[in-house]
C-alpha cells in the first residue's frame, strides 16, 4: 500500500493566515483594517481565508494598513511554506555559494 504525498499548502492560504495572525496580534479588527486598506471587509475576509487571489497591490495595501512591509509577509509566508516542505533554508548565503573574491 502507497500512500499519496501531503499536498503542498497553497501561497493564498498561506498569505491569508499569516495576514490574519498579524492583525489579530494587533489586536485589530477586520473592519478597521479592510476601512485602512480600501478593501471590502468581505474580500478582506476572503483573502485572510485563502479564498481569493489578493494581487501585489492589494497585498501592499493591506500590509499598510497593519503597519508592516510586504517584504516582511512575504517572508513569513515563505519561512512559513519551508516548514511545511520540511526544507532547510539558511538564513545566510552558504560559503560555496558566494565568489572567492567575496569572501577573501
């Protein structure tokens, strides 16, 4: 008996869960923050649940409104999918993977 391979968790859930824990942890409220980012409080809410595709400018806008760079969620949503992978990501660049000329 084979079993099938865990399905890779998807970009939007990911995002979405990473977006709602960071507005939770402020304390704020899906009103407040779809009100800040000029987003409907519906599509907030969908974005948060991985139900819709939020594109770049949005995602910027609401990462405004939380007070965070985008760079920031993205981080935590690629940190966050590694973990998943069960891949080993370095926080610097490996020595074989940089120029001699860098590291002398």
């Amino acid at each position: 008996m084979t079993t099938s391979p865990t399905p890779q968790p998807l970009l939007r859930t990911e995002l979405g869960d990473v977006l709602r824990g960071l507005r939770q942890r402020q304390g704020r409220t899906l009103r407040e923050v779809s009100s800040l980012a000029q987003v409907s409080l519906g599509y907030l809410s969908e974005v948060e649940r991985g139900q819709k595709e939020a594109s770049s400018e949005l995602l910027e806008s609401i990462c405004s409104a939380l007070g965070v760079p985008l760079w920031f969620v993205l981080r935590e949503v690629s940190d966050r999918m590694a973990v998943l992978d069960a891949a080993i990501v370095p926080d610097v660049v490996p020595d074989d993977l940089v120029p001699v000329t860098l590291i002398s």
